[in-house]
C-alpha cells in the first residue's frame, strides 16, 4: 500500500512521498519518550526521510497514556503519529475515542477527526474535531455537545474549553442547554460557565430560561447540580402568556427537568392581563408552583399595594 492511498486529503499536506521497497516484520520498540508495539510494519522512503507504516493495528504508551489504532504512520523526524480507523486514547481519567487522529509525541496533543467522543468521570463530550492537551488534561473545540451522567442535561455550543484538571468548561458561542422532562426545559445565554468542584452550572449575558408557554429572563442563572434549583440574578423578570413578574432575585427548583417551584424576592411586582381585567400587586416575596409548565398556585407575601383595572 502507497502512503497516498491510506491518507486521506486531512493528512496528505503533511508529507510529500515516494515509496521505496518495503519490508515487513513484527516490530517491538522503544522510541524517546514511547513504547511502540505493533504486529507489522512498512518501511516507506519519503523526501525527508523515512516513514513507518503500521498496516495492522498499533499501540502506543507514552507516560501514562495508552494509543490504540488499527492502522497508523510514524514521522521520525516530525516525531508524531497520524493514527487511522478506531482510535482510542486511554489514561486514568477516561477515554477519548475518534476515526482518526494526529498525535504529537513531544508535547502529548492529538488532533482528534470525526465522531471524537470524549468520556470522563462525570460528562461525555461529543465533537467532529477536538485538541486534546494530555499534559494539561484540556481538550478545546469548536463545538461540542456535552451530556452530564448525573442529571438528564444535554448542552450544546461553540468554541469550548474543557479542564479536566479543574473540572471547569467553558462555552463562549451560542449555548444551549436541556433539561429533560415531561416538559423540557431550556436555557440560552452568551456565555456557560461548567464548574465540577462546585457542581453548578453558570450562564451569563441575555439568559433565558424557557419552559413551555413562559419564560425567565435575566443577566446571570446559577443552577446548584446538587439540588436541583437556580438563582437567577440581574434584572430578572418572568414573562408568561397572562402574567409579567419581576424581582431582585428569582428562585427556582427542579425536578426530573422541569422547573416547579419558585420564588421572587426583594420589590416584586406582579401583572395579570386578562380580556377583561389587569391585576397589578406588589409585595416583598412572590411564590409560585408550577405544573407542566404553567403556574397553578400563587402566593404574594409582604403585599404592598395592588389594584384591579377592569377594560
């Protein structure tokens, strides 16, 4: 097999190659910094010198980092891998699997193609193309779907950073995140923040929290993981179909994805449209239960004034 034929058009701008006569034999050795093992391999001749093909599955352990591959190609002098079809990257804090992927010895960073799916203590991440820094133990992409194990939470977006170290992500474009329910719910913002020390999640900037027919909109949402409820800060204000609440500071909570509690405090005032009528009441702390999307029960405590206006 030519050097040609087994890359595809990601990998061919690295190398300019001709083959030489190749020779094979099962292959058993230790490069500066990486145990290779590998069944077979191809000795190919290219311009900057010589390349090593593994036609029969490789595998590479370089710290305390496993490669597996079924076929791959080694640059001596680049000292890197290009790694093909099913490559698996393992250490002892998850797993990264990808079709395909370009890693460099030197520094410990793969350049991981299609179907990337990285698997870790606590959240999957899914990509079309990822680099991975296994030193820093942080993957960046450009765009990602993470899914949390713990909580039915399925978050989407652009540009992210990933830390495994800190435990800490970071999504910069258009994120989007569902919690899974019998009425889902969703949050928008322009920036996420993922803290998994604290286990909360943080959207900051035209957030919006959506449920069905209403929605919460404010400046900052913090959700606690740990119990299921948020606090949503800055300019905070709920808008629903009939009603407009608005407060310093919202409360919430969860449960299977659905929001079904939550509180208003510090100035609130509440609007209540009909064809008929337009309530308005203020008070100190506002409570409402929600049930399948919608407010069913109203408490207003600290009323402060109110008036009914009949059109």
């Amino acid at each position: 097999m030519s050097l040609n034929k087994a890359l595809d058009s990601r990998f061919k701008p690295l190398i300019n190659v001709f083959p030489v006569f190749p020779f094979f034999f099962f292959f058993f050795a230790l490069l500066p910094g990486a145990e290779i093992k590998a069944k077979r391999m191809e000795i190919i001749q290219e311009r900057e010198g010589r390349v090593t093909h593994f036609s029969e599955g490789l595998r590479i352990l370089d710290a305390r980092t496993e490669i597996f591959a079924k076929s791959g190609f080694y640059f001596p002098n680049r000292n890197l891998f290009i790694l093909l079809d099913s490559v698996v990257i393992r250490s002892e804090d998850g797993e990264i699997k990808s079709d395909s992927c370009i890693y460099f010895l030197s520094s410990q960073t793969s350049e991981l193609f299609k179907n990337v799916e990285l698997n870790f203590e606590s959240l999957k991440i899914f990509t079309q193309r990822v680099l991975w820094d296994g030193e820093k133990k942080e993957a960046k992409s450009k765009e990602v779907l993470l899914i949390l194990k713990e909580k039915d939470m399925e978050l989407t977006g652009g540009d992210a950073i990933y830390n495994l170290s800190n435990k800490r992500g970071i999504i910069r474009e258009k994120p989007v995140l569902l919690l899974k329910g019998e009425e889902t719910t969703t949050v928008i913002g322009n920036n996420f923040l993922y803290d998994g020390l604290l286990r909360q999640l943080v959207f900051k900037v035209n957030v919006e929290i959506r449920q069905k027919n209403s929605s919460i909109f404010c400046d900052t949402l913090i959700y606690l993981l740990s119990g299921d409820s948020g606090i949503a800060l800055g300019n905070p204000r709920l808008i629903g179909e009939k009603e407009e609440v608005k407060g310093n500071e919202f409360r919430f909570f969860a449960e299977e994805g659905e929001v079904r509690l939550m509180k208003v405090m510090g100035d609130v005032s509440v609007v209540y449209q009909t064809n008929r009528e337009k309530v308005e009441i203020g008070g100190e702390e506002f409570i409402a239960k929600v049930a399948k999307g919608e407010v069913s029960v109203i408490t207003m405590a600290g009323v402060t004034y109110g008036r009914v206006i009949i059109r």
